[in-house]
C-alpha cells in the first residue's frame, strides 16, 4: 500500500486506488465490498467527510472517523479572470504548502489543468513554475482533491483533466499513474481516459513505461523547438533526455495507444519562430500522428529572471498567426491556444506560488 500515508496521525485513504482500498479493509478484517463502496464515496460521489457515508455501518464509521482521513486538500482562495471564465485555485496540503489548479470553461467543454509537485526541479526558461524551484511530490491524494474541489466549487461538469499545471507528471510517476487510475475506474464514472492528457517535457523511459501500461491516457510533448541545441537551452532536462529519444518515445506511444500526441510549442520570438522552424516542425508531425498547439509566451520580466529566461521575448500575434499558416499549407494540424487567465497569472508557464 505504497501510497498510503499518514495525515495528522491518521490514514489518509484518500489516493489510495480500488485495489488497495480493497486491500485496507481486509486487513482490518472487513469484507472486500467495504473498499468498493469507499472509493465510491471519495472518487464519484465526492464526498468531503466520512460521516456522509451512510451505506457504513455506523460502528465502522465511527472507526474510519478515528483512524482515517479522506481530505488531501482544502481550500485556500481562488481568483477569477475577466476575460473569460478561468478560475485559479490555490489549495492548500495538509502540511501547508500552497498549490494551484485552474479551471478552463470553454463553450463545448470545462478542462481542469492540475499540478502534480509543488514547484518544479526542471528548469524550463520560459516557466513560472520552473524559477521558484522544487519543494514537494503531491501524493495521489492530493492530485485527485483538485478535481473534487474545483468541481465542487466551480458547479462545473469537468469534462477534461490536464497533468499541465505544477510540476512534471512523469517525474513523480507512481503518484501520477496512480491518480490516473484512480480517474479512470469504471467506479469512478469520471473521465474518460481520451479526456485526460499528462503533459511532459520528455522524461523518454516514462514515456514507454506509460505506454506500456493499461492506460490509454493521451500525452503531450513540450516540444519547443525542433533543434537539440536550442533545445537544450529552453529546456535543460533535453540534455538528459535527447529531443531524439522523446520523439521516438512518443511515437511508440502514439503506436501502442492508437492516440494522437499533441506537441505543445510556445512561441519565442527568434529562437524558435523561424522558417527554419516551420519546416523541421511540419518533418516531426508528418513523421507522428500528431497535432501542434502554439502557445503565447507569457512574458517573466515580473519574476526578474537571469541567464536564457532573461533574453525571451514573445512572437508577435502577426507571425504566430503566418507561422500556423505556413504549417497549415503543409498539411499539419495546428491550432493556436488563446492565452486563457492571463489577468490572473494562470495562463500556460504562469502558476507559481511564494516559497513557504
Ligand atoms: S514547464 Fe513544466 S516541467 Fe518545465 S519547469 Fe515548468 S512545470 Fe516544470
């Protein structure tokens, strides 16, 4: 029961998947039922306290109320922005650190972008999230409580979850697969798996590790640039894990789920926005079944960052617009991602909390 972890001295069951669940309650001499009807009350009715239980016997109840606890988050204070709808929540863990979710109305569905660490180790140059460092794992817990506050606050049917907030999914990967299948259980009668995306940098042996699994879930590739050198330079992780090996990695993926990997691509004036770029990216897409989203980049000036992160500027709106022309006269699929929250600091590469 490797995710079980004790909150203020108590089992968290809140994280736990249906087998280990069912595992927990046999062990305390309980029949299997009792785990499926749990993870019922946590991951589809929602449910915020253990005395909501009503199909436990009370005596059993009374025993979870001493010795469990299903609540990984609470809420902290959102923001709304003017623009369009987008909430961003912060929420708090049980041992105080702050983290941040954001909810996405849109006309035909509602996506929820949750974090997965509070901070980041990788160093992406153009990310918020990047320069205020690495402070903790969130625990499955913790990644499934976002979706059960922003839905209950919001009222919002969430339609699609995306692992694109704080942090890189594939680097915590037990806790982030085990929210996945948390989200995925037939019990759940969530999301499904088509609907739910884990956003990567490229952590290739992951990538393969999730193909390999029995979920389905797509994959999308921060992709950035075409070139290894520069790259390396947007995204240090790439010397580590080669732009060779995570485009291989992600066709392997694409193979073995029969899903289409998005390649997500924000875009910086004269490092990545040349016609250069356009013919070396429309190469990888025709290569992999694929679409490109192009990102705005939100300017980091704010945040004062030094080295690389202190030279990147955003493309002008006129060559984003020429750049996915071009792209689109080759036949890639393109589309351009609105800047959603902006006002709120909750836009892509934008969510960042104070150090505690
Ligand atoms: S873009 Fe993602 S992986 Fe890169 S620093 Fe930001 S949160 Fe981490």
């Amino acid at each position: 029961m490797e995710n079980q972890q004790k909150s203020t001295e108590k089992v968290l069951l809140k994280g736990l998947t249906l087998s280990e669940l069912i595992n927990y309650f046999t062990s305390i001499g309980e029949k299997r039922f009792r785990g499926e009807q749990v993870f019922q009350w946590m991951y589809n009715r929602l449910a915020d306290d253990i005395s909501e239980m009503n199909n436990i016997p009370k005596p059993l109840r009374n025993k979870l109320l001493e010795e469990t606890s299903i609540t990984a988050l609470e809420y902290s204070e959102h923001q709304t922005s003017e623009s369009g709808g987008t909430i961003k929540y912060a929420f708090k863990t049980a041992d105080n650190y702050i983290i941040e979710s954001v909810l996405i109305p849109e006309v035909k569905r509602t996506t929820l972008c949750v974090s997965t660490q509070v901070g980041c180790p990788l160093d992406c140059q153009f990310c918020a999230t990047g320069l205020m460092g690495y402070q903790k794992n969130l625990n499955p817990g913790e990644i499934f409580d976002q979706y059960r506050l922003a839905k209950k606050l919001s009222g919002e049917e969430i339609t699609n979850i995306v692992f694109m907030g704080m942090g890189e999914p594939l680097i915590n990967y037990n806790n982030t697969f085990n929210a996945l299948k948390i989200f995925s259980e037939q019990l759940t009668q969530g999301i499904s798996q088509r609907k739910i995306t884990v956003s990567t940098s490229g952590i290739a042996p992951k990538i393969y590790e999730l193909a390999d699994s029995e979920l389905k879930v797509k994959i999308a590739l921060s992709l950035h640039s075409c070139f290894e050198e520069v790259r390396s330079k947007i995204m240090p992780i790439n010397q580590k894990y080669s732009l060779r090996e995570n485009l291989n990695a992600v066709k392997y993926y694409a193979q073995k789920t029969g899903t289409r990997i998005t390649f997500e691509y924000v875009m910086l004036k004269g490092v990545n926005d040349r016609d250069v770029d356009i013919k070396e990216l429309a190469k990888i897409a025709r290569d992999i079944p694929s679409k490109i989203n192009l990102i705005p980049f939100n300017s980091l000036k704010h945040m004062q960052p030094s080295g690389f992160a202190a030279e990147l500027e955003p493309t002008p709106k006129a060559r984003i617009n020429e750049f996915a022309d071009k792209l689109r006269e080759r036949n890639i699929s393109v589309f351009l991602r609105e800047t959603q929250g902006g006002d709120i600091a909750a836009a892509c590469g934008q969510l960042a909390v104070k150090r505690q």
